[in-house]
C-alpha cells in the first residue's frame, strides 16, 4: 500500500484497493489514510484530473465523513465509502437532475484545490485554481482564526471581505452564477471550517443552498 501512494502516477483504481485493504477508513486520529493521502497526489497530476469521473472519486475520499447518516439508532455511523470508482460521479449526477448544482472539492498534495462540477445530470471539466485565487497554505492562516473571530471581532470594517480576498472560488459567480442555483457544495475535511458562503468570485459572494447541505459526502441509497 506504500508503494502505491509514493508512486509519482496513482490511478483511480490505486485509490480503490488502496480504500478496500484499508477497511474503507478515510480519517485516523492523526488525519488522512492512506486513501486520503494517495487521493491527494493523485489530484496534484494533470493527467488523473483530465478524467472527472476519476477526479470526483478523489476529492470523495477527502470528504468529512463525521456526519452520521440519518437512520441510526443506538450508533451514529458515518456515510458509507465508494464501492466503485465510478459511484461518487453517478450519484452527483442523479442529484443534479433534480435541479441542484453540485461542486466537489478539495487541496491536492501541492496544496492546489481542484474541484469538480456537475450540473442538468452531466459532470463538467475538473478545474485547478490558480495559487492567487486559492492556495492551501493560506487557507490555513485562515483557518487559525476564522471563522471563530468573526464572532468578536467587532472593531474591524468589512472583515469578512478583507479576510477571504484570497481565498476564492473562480467561475462559480461572475455577477451572475454560471452554475445554476440552488448549489450543493462537497467539501474535503481540510477545507470543511470554512462556510460555503465564504468562498468568492471577484466582489460576488456564492450563497449556499442550505447550510445543512454544505459538507456531506456523496451518500448513496441502499
């Protein structure tokens, strides 16, 4: 399992074996698997993000699973990992039938986050930020303080806007949304402490559709 996440080309199938001999756990107590960690050297190749289906199964390995499912009675279980590699992409593409925008992602190993959308039933084109609109080491500068001191701090004007200026999302707004509204965003756990309504587009703001949405994994109905 090793070999296989130092190796410089992970492949979706890597992460699958990877996930199944790992016992489908994502998260220890000190942060990602091996999973999590070989999805995200896969996501720093431009090779592996030109496949989206390949690239939304990634980014669902970096999800936050410490959402229960609903349904539970004496333990709380978290949503369920992929069978397949080909299940996170089937199932944001079922969701976004029903009219929600879906938007998946996640920091890759360079700290890059990639992300990847699905609108109307088809899976758009993985996209990586460039470092001046979004960049990892930044996020966590952010990450240190807010959103906690947005609660206290009351003596700085526009400090959300001055905050979160480099820390965007390009394409999701530009005046008007160029994804379809009400909009579903997937999170990975290293990005899931900042709200969706953070994440900007110039000077438009994207509001999420509920904040009780904003970071589950992909779950599917058995």
């Amino acid at each position: 399992m090793i070999g296989t996440v130092s190796a410089d080309l992970v492949s979706a199938h890597d992460l699958l074996t990877l996930l199944k001999m790992s016992g489908a756990a994502l998260f220890g107590r000190r942060g990602l698997t091996l999973p999590g960690d070989g999805a995200r050297r896969a996501l720093a190749s431009d090779d592996y993000i030109h496949n989206a289906v390949d690239t939304s199964f990634a980014l669902e390995l970096l999800a936050d699973r410490g959402i229960a499912v609903p349904g539970w009675n004496e333990t709380a279980e978290p949503p369920p990992a992929p069978r397949r590699v080909e299940e996170p992409a089937e199932i944001a593409r079922t969701i976004s039938r029903e009219g929600l925008s879906i938007v998946q992602a996640g920091f890759d190993a360079a700290g890059r986050l990639v992300r990847v959308s699905t609108v109307g039933g088809r899976i758009q084109v993985p996209v990586r930020e460039p470092d001046e609109v979004m960049r990892e080491e930044r996020f966590k500068l952010w990450a240190a303080k807010y959103p906690y001191r947005y609660g206290v701090d009351d003596s700085t004007a526009n400090s959300f806007y001055t905050t979160t200026a480099n820390l965007r999302v390009s394409g999701l707004l530009r005046g008007q949304s160029s994804l379809p509204r009400p909009l579903v965003s997937r999170l990975s756990r290293r990005t899931c402490s900042m709200p969706t309504r953070s994440l900007l587009d110039g000077r438009a703001q994207l509001q999420p559709f509920r904040p009780s949405h904003g970071f589950r994994p992909l779950v599917r109905s058995d």
